[in-house]
C-alpha cells in the first residue's frame, strides 16, 4: 500500500472532497488518520481555515501540506 504506516491529520476544509472521502481515501492507500496532532503525526493535511491543529502542528515540527500536495499523494 502506497501510504503504509502513514499516519494522516486534517484540519480546515478540503474543496475536492469531503474529509470522510478523505480519510476513506488515505485507509483504502493504506494509511492511518489521526484526530489528534503528534509527534507521530507524519503529514497535516490543511484545507481552507485550519485550526489549532496547525499551530500544534507547526510546534511539533509536522509536516504541513495542502490540498494539492494531498491529491498528489493519493494518485
């Protein structure tokens, strides 16, 4: 699976899709999605008006991406 042990945050609004599609997505790539941000978190996937998981995010060192990079991800 292309995203085995990855494990996944979203916060704010995705525009492709909604974050069930999302995460229903990312378990089908083989990856894992967190409610909480980590220091195992590997990626924050941040739509529009992210949250205070992005500031913890930030702190945290996790790596941010966009929509963009996200559906780049899944293909």
């Amino acid at each position: 699976a292309k995203l085995k042990a990855t494990t996944f945050v979203l916060t704010g609004t995705l525009t492709s899709m909604s974050r069930e599609e999302a995460k229903s997505k990312i378990r089908t790539l083989g990856g894992e999605i967190s409610e909480s941000v980590s220091k195992k978190t590997d990626y924050l996937v941040a739509g529009k008006e992210p949250g205070s998981k992005y500031e913890i995010a930030k702190k945290l060192g996790v790596k941010t991406i966009n929509e963009q990079e996200f559906l780049k991800m899944l293909k």
